[in-house]
C-alpha cells in the first residue's frame, strides 16, 4: 500500500516497481500524478490557482448592479453599439385574422451579451466544441458567475 501524501512506486501485492506516482491530498479532492506528466500537472494547477484567485477578487470587489446598468446605458447611447445591440430575424408567418403574417425572432444581440458580461465583471465565458465533424458541431458554453459560483 501507497504512502499517504508521498511516493507510491511499489504494487503492495507483488512487490513491482512501477512508475513513480505522487499522492497528495488537497481541499476537498485526493490527487494521484505520475511523475513524468510533471508539465500537464504544472498547467492543471495553474489554471485551478487562477479559478481560485478569481473567486477571491470577486468577493474583494463584487459588482454593484446599478454600475453595471449605467455602462450598459452608455453602451446603448452609442449609434453604433445601439444598431448592433439588438437582432430581429424572421422565423416563419403565423395565420392573423385569416391572413399570413411574417413572425420574427427578437432580443438582445451576441455583441449586447459580450458587452453586458464585460460591464457585469466576475464573470467568466467560455465555449468549447466537445464535437465536429462534417455534417455537425456541437459546442459547450458556459458562463460561471465567481461571485455565486453559479455556472
């Protein structure tokens, strides 16, 4: 059996040396590596230290709601921003007082929702694609909020 916290290189039945594997328990989590991904290791703990530091800048600094409104109106108040902030796109016709009227799709546009994220602050974007291939991409985004941890 392994040594809790240090090296494990020998299988506790045979008595074989194997790679040499680290344990190591941490917060909440027991971490197994083998040495020689000393590399992928070092970027795993880079990436986690990060999440974990912007976790604690959230808390330091959280968002007060009204700033975020007042950017986003200043946004809105550019002409340009204001053209692009919104999409309408139609999506078919729906039959009205036995007529055919066309039906459209509305919101707010993917450049509003860069902007809003940017002036919200203690958010953190991401889109993955977990699939592609020639006919279909499948794409996985996420939005983690640092300050609820809500993802």
């Amino acid at each position: 059996m392994g040594n809790p916290g240090g090296y494990d290189d020998h299988d506790g039945e045979t008595g074989e040396v194997r790679e040499r594997a680290i344990v190591r328990q941490g917060f909440g989590s027991r971490e197994l590596a083998v040495q020689s991904e000393t590399a992928a290791i070092a970027s795993a703990k880079r990436a986690e230290a990060m999440v974990q530091a912007r976790f604690v800048m959230a808390m330091q600094r959280p968002r007060v709601i009204d700033d975020v409104r007042t950017k986003l109106l200043k946004e809105c108040a550019r002409p340009r921003f204001a053209e692009i902030a919104r999409y309408r796109r139609e999506v078919g016709s729906k039959m009205v007082d036995g007529r055919w009227e066309k039906q459209f799709a509305e919101g707010p546009s993917i450049r509003f929702v860069e902007a809003a994220v940017q002036r919200m602050g203690n958010l953190d974007a991401s889109a993955t694609t977990i699939f592609d291939d020639s006919s279909k991409r499948i794409i996985r985004c996420e939005i983690v909020d640092f300050e609820t941890g809500a993802s």
